[in-house]
C-alpha cells in the first residue's frame, strides 16, 4: 500500500491541489488520504479536493470552489506578462453559479479547448479566451503577445483555433511578436485608437527604438522596473544622440500609459500637429532601417 509521504510528493507534483478521483486512480486509498489528513499532510478544501498545506493561495481558491486557475491568474501562474490584479479568476461550470467567494472573478464560459473536472489548470487556449472576455483589449493583447514571445504557443495555432468569441478572434489576427512589453502593445493599441500608425522594431544608427511615428516622431518607453542611475544615464545618451539627428523624443512610463493615457494622447497628437513626425524637406538621407 503506497505510504502518506508518497501522497504528499504526489500531490506537490500535482501543482499542491489534487482531486479526489484522481488521487484514487493513482493508487491511493481512502484509508491514505484520511491518514494524510489528520496529520495535516492534506487538507480537504472541498469535498473532492485536497491541497496540501504549502498549496498556493491562488489554486487553493480554485480547488475551493471546484473550478480551474484560468484568465490572469492562470497567465500569472505560466509567468505571462499580466496588468496588475487581485482578484483570483476561475473558471467553473455553468452550474456552478452558486458559487460566491470574496476577491474571486468567475468563469461560466466555455473555452474552446476540452477541460477536466479533475484539473486545477485550464489549458492555455482557455485562458487566452477568457482573457480576451475579461479585461481591455489592450490588456488582452499584451498577454496573448507574452504568451507568443515566451513560445509556449504559436500564432498560426491560434489563427486555426474555433474560438466562438468576436474578442479572441479579433486578438489571434492581430497579436504579434513586435512588442517587447507589454507596455508597449497598450501603447500602440493606444494610438491606435485615435488613428496614429506606430512602426515598431525601428532601429537607428545601430540601436532600437520602441516606437517611430511617421519619419522624425521618436517614442521611447519605460517598463515596470526602476532605473538605476546607469540605467537612466543610457537612456539619456540615447535620446541626445536622437535629438542631434534630427528627431524629436518623447519618453513616456508605465505609469502614464496605464494610468494617464489622456496625457499620452493629447502629447502624441500635439506633437504630430505641429509636424515633429515629419521629415524635413531638405533632408534627403534616412537614417533609420528595420529589421
């Protein structure tokens, strides 16, 4: 008879939350499990779910309300680019809508790809679905094109997916590898939404830009993490040596384009209305190239 301790391992294996029929169909009798619980090895949350003590908070609220870890949770969990959130999403069965719990979003729909009642993790074909459901497009995009870059799927996969949603559609024919951050697919999707055309994966003289608008408009972006001085002094150097060929640089950070996009908006627009996105006449020799 397989032992308490294997049980544990098992279960830590499972991600820290196993359901019952597949405890069982692993070999494990009911006499192990209720050994395992009473010396705290497992603790059921649910009728057919166990977790073990260590479990993560977000998929012990999945296993507690019999669902899966899907949308940002589960994007969270792979190590996806995701904006901030605190709520735990979940998916669950359409039956399920009794279920209430604080800071937790419930997911009815039905994903495209089959689930298991007896997973914790929706497949990542659901979990973009129900990202493109869930939060703005541009929040959406920033997670399918995380997904795309770190591989963990293809965008000719998902162009072929039947996604049953207008969003996830409209996401699997955009989504692209240009964007290095997620900050600067909203920045786009941003310009997009007051008809600005951003080029991405300019380089000049050597170096990447993060955005280009029109020939001499200059978009460079901070992320999330904070620049050491050795940082800032780079990005200085950079955007002097911008200014003396000719361009103008505007330098916005994650806080403004998440939180202030009016700002970014009416920056873009004023700039591109007093022509800095255009060539001068008498210049007749580019200096940027893509790649």
């Amino acid at each position: 008879m397989r032992s308490v301790g294997e049980l544990a391992r098992w279960v830590d294996g499972c991600g820290g939350a196993a359901h019952s029929r597949s405890v069982a169909a692993a070999g494990f009798t009911v006499h192990v499990v209720r050994t395992a619980i009473a010396l705290g090895a497992l603790e059921r949350v649910r009728r057919s779910w166990l977790v073990r003590p260590g479990c993560d908070l977000a998929r012990r609220t999945a296993a507690a309300t019999g669902g899966r870890l899907t949308c940002l949770s589960a994007a969270s969990a792979l190590g996806l680019w995701t904006p901030l959130h605190d709520e735990v999403h979940v998916a669950v069965a359409p039956t399920a809508s009794r279920v209430r719990a604080p800071r937790v979003r419930l997911h009815w729909g039905s994903g495209p790809a089959p689930t298991s009642a007896t997973h914790t993790d929706d497949p990542l074909v659901n979990v973009l679905f129900h990202v493109a459901r869930c939060v703005p497009l541009a929040d959406a995009a920033a997670v399918w094109e995380s997904a795309l870059r770190s591989g963990r799927t293809d965008r000719r996969i998902l162009e072929r997916v039947q996604w049953g949603s207008e969003r996830a559609r409209q996401l699997a024919s955009v989504a692209s590898l240009l964007s290095d951050s997620g900050i600067e697919t909203h920045f786009v999707h941003l310009m997009r939404s007051i008809g600005v055309t951003v080029a991405q994966q300019v380089w000049v003289d050597g170096h990447p830009l993060d955005g280009l608008i029109g020939d001499r408009l200059v978009v460079q972006l901070d992320g999330f993490a904070h620049h050491q001085a050795s940082d800032r002094r780079r990005d200085l150097r950079a955007d002097t040596r911008l200014a003396l060929r000719g361009f103008t640089v505007l330098r916005f950070d994650y806080h403004q384009i998440l939180f202030d996009p009016e700002y970014v908006t009416s920056t873009i627009t004023d700039a591109i209305a007093q022509g800095l996105h255009r060539q001068p006449l008498a210049s007749r020799r580019s200096v940027f190239s893509r790649r």
